[in-house]
C-alpha cells in the first residue's frame, strides 16, 4: 500500500503534466475534522 507522501508526489506530477498539456486541472481535497466541540467537513461531498 502506498504512503501519504507517495500519493502526494503522485498527485503533484499528474497536475504538471496535465498543466504542461495546456489541461487546467487542481488537487480537489475532501475530508472532515474536528475543532473544540464542532465536526467540520470540506470539500463537495462524493467527490474524490
């Protein structure tokens, strides 16, 4: 299974070349946190 950081530099060489091919293209970050008593979410639910 790959690392955090492997999926990171992945992810960065992807949009490069996407960006290189003339493709606009951004990392879409999902996920959910919790601050003091509050669970945040963010990013469009579903999406990857």
């Amino acid at each position: 299974m790959g690392s955090s950081e492997e999926h990171t530099r992945l992810v960065g060489e992807v949009l490069e070349e996407l960006a290189f091919m003339g493709y606009p293209a951004w990392a879409n970050r999902t996920g959910a946190t919790k601050i003091e008593d509050r669970f945040i979410r963010f990013g469009k639910k579903g999406s990857g």
